[in-house]
C-alpha cells in the first residue's frame, strides 16, 4: 500500500493540478507491478513499480533500447531510478493469451500466432553478439538446476538419490552441448503470449529486461510450448515448420533440414521445461506465490513426451517417470507420423 501511495505521489509532481486515477493492470512473478494511470482527457499511460531493493530497471532500459528497431515496445515517458517508478506507453489491454482464449478457432489462433512469428524473426534478423548477455553453459546448467532443488526436493520431497543424480548429470552433458552448438540471436527469454499484446498494426511486446544472446530456437519453444495455453502436436509441428521457412527467406541461421531443426526445437524445450518447473515450484515454496503451481503439470507431460522420443534421453524419462509416474498417455509416439504429415503438406 506504501508502494502504491508512493507511486500516485509521484504522479502527482510530475502532472500538478490533473486528476489522475490509477487502477491496478499487472503483475510479474517477480516484485513488478503495473499500474494504468487514466488522465482527465481520456488517454492513459502505464506505470510501472519496481521496488528499488529487489528490482533493477536499468535492463529494461537498455534491453528496450536494443529492441525497438525491430519490435513494437513501449516507450519510456519518464523514468525515476531511485524510486524504482517508470511512465510507459499503454499498449492496450488485450492480450494475445485473452485473444487467444477468447476465439478458439484454429485459424485464429494460427494468424496470431504468425504474427508473433513475424516478430520474433524481426528481433533475430538485427542480432548482434557482445550487445546482450550470453546465454551460455553457466546460465543454461544453473537454470536446470532449479529441477532438482525445487520440483524434485521442495514440490515432491524426492530429493535425488546417488543413481538419480548420476543420470542426471548423464542427460545433462548429452543435452547441453546440442543446445550450445545452435545458431545465437537476440533471445527474449519469455516470448509467451502473455507478453504479447493486441495491438492495430504488430503486436506489442513486453517483459524483455531478460533478453539474452542465445539458442536460436530458444523462444519459438516460449511461444508454442506456453504455460497457460496448449496445442496439439500437429498443430504446433505445423507453426515450427512455418517458422522455418520464414526464417530461412530471411537469411537466419536455422538448419538447412526442418528435421534437424525440429530437433534443435524439442532438446531447447527440454531444458526450458525443467527450468519452467523450477521456477514455478520455487515461486510457490519460497515466495508463497501459488498463482503458477497449477501449470507444472502441463511442463511434466510436455518433458515426458519429448524426452521419450529421443534415445538419448532415455535416462532423463526414466528419472522423471521415477519422480511422477506414468500417465494414460504416456505410451503415444504419434508424433513420428505427424511429422512427416506436416512435413509433406508444407512441401506441396
């Protein structure tokens, strides 16, 4: 409530004499808040309160600044660092995520999709290393290690034994390495459709102060792999399959196959989903947030059916059947014969 209180004095000195009223928009998993600010003539602003102590706002600005000749992203209208208060552009209130959960056409849902596609190849095609942190084996193993900490010893209360950690650590340096050897570009680190927004022209793009240099078809997985929101199999090999051939024609280093690619696509998954399942059960044992705990099952099911089609997975699936049992579907490898049903249909 102080924070809050704070933050409309703030408003206050910056638009003296104007009755500004400010309603609660957002929150992040992390300490942000936003805030919508309405003023007298109609027109808004968002506002964004990141308490100093527990959030740094400097990369958001620089990763926004980067950002902006390729992707729509808010402008800064005013800026106070020691306060942690930032004044940004409103890009509406229309989720992609709403959108999405709103029309469940097919169709629908594949041209935003692609409109996200789009975008996500705007921001990879001005990729450049040395501007943004490298996503590189430090950051990729300690995110991992979130599965075993948090999921494994705090969601299930099966810290590993010595077997389990050795297959671990196994799956581990097969895993790695393929995702280390793809192609970098600008990563946003969290393209899911809740950061994307219904706007007139392009779709706005939010939450980027993560953004990294890294695997290629890291956010791909973030967009068609999504937390709150899933596909089928056919559905999403159709949109990867799509994105390669963008990618391709925009001269991005993707795989010369769509086979390898997809590939690439499902290891990056792997690693992303183990440390989705991380954080969510983190957010729920150590921040108290339980907002995110009912989506772990969704990343299980996407890990157990990726790491089952690989043989060099095989161990991480046994450890993770050893963790969770085996569900009804756990037996479906359908996903071989959709493959080459897409592939077949994009090449004609």
């Amino acid at each position: 409530m102080q924070r809050l209180e704070a933050l409309k004095a703030w408003l206050a000195t910056q638009f003296p004499g104007q009755d500004i009223a400010v309603e609660f928009a957002a929150a992040d998993a992390d300490f942000r808040r936003y805030f919508r600010a309405i003023f007298p003539d109609g027109s808004s602003r968002i506002v964004m309160d990141a308490p100093p102590e527990q959030m740094n706002t400097d990369p958001y600005v620089a990763v926004r600044d980067v950002l902006a000749p390729a992707a729509n992203v808010p402008a800064i209208l005013l800026r106070d660092r020691e306060q942690g208060f930032m004044l940004l552009q409103d890009l509406g209130k229309v989720t992609f995520l709403a959108a999405l959960q709103h029309d469940e056409r097919p169709l629908v849902h594949k041209h935003l999709l692609l409109e996200a596609i789009d975008t996500l190849i705007a921001i990879q095609k001005i990729s450049q290393p040395a501007v943004l942190p490298e996503y590189d084996h430090a950051l990729l193993s300690r995110e991992v290690s979130l599965f075993p900490e948090w999921f494994a010893a705090k969601e299930l209360g099966k810290p590993f034994t010595y077997a389990q950690r050795q297959r671990w650590d196994a799956a581990l340096k097969v895993l790695l390495p393929r995702i280390e050897a793809q192609a970098k570009v600008y990563v946003h680190r969290d393209f899911i459709v809740r950061n994307l927004m219904l706007t007139p022209e392009r779709p706005g793009v939010l939450d980027f102060q993560d953004a990294v240099y890294g695997p290629i078809s890291y956010d791909l997985v973030s967009l068609l792999r999504d937390a709150f929101i899933g596909w089928d199999e056919e559905f999403v090999l159709d949109l990867v399959v799509r994105y390669w051939e963008k990618a391709r024609a925009a001269g991005l280093p993707v795989p010369e196959q769509i086979d390898d690619f997809y590939r690439d696509f499902e290891w990056m998954g792997v690693q992303r989903h183990l440390k989705v399942v991380g954080i969510f059960a983190r957010l729920y044992h150590r921040d108290g947030k339980e907002k995110y705990r009912g989506e772990i099952p969704r990343f299980i099911k996407y890990l157990k059916k990726t790491t089952r089609r690989y043989q060099e997975l095989a161990p991480l699936y046994q450890l993770i059947v050893e963790l969770v049992g085996l569900d009804e579907d756990d037996n479906d490898d359908s996903i071989q014969s959709v493959f080459s049903a897409t592939k077949l249909s994009s090449d004609q």
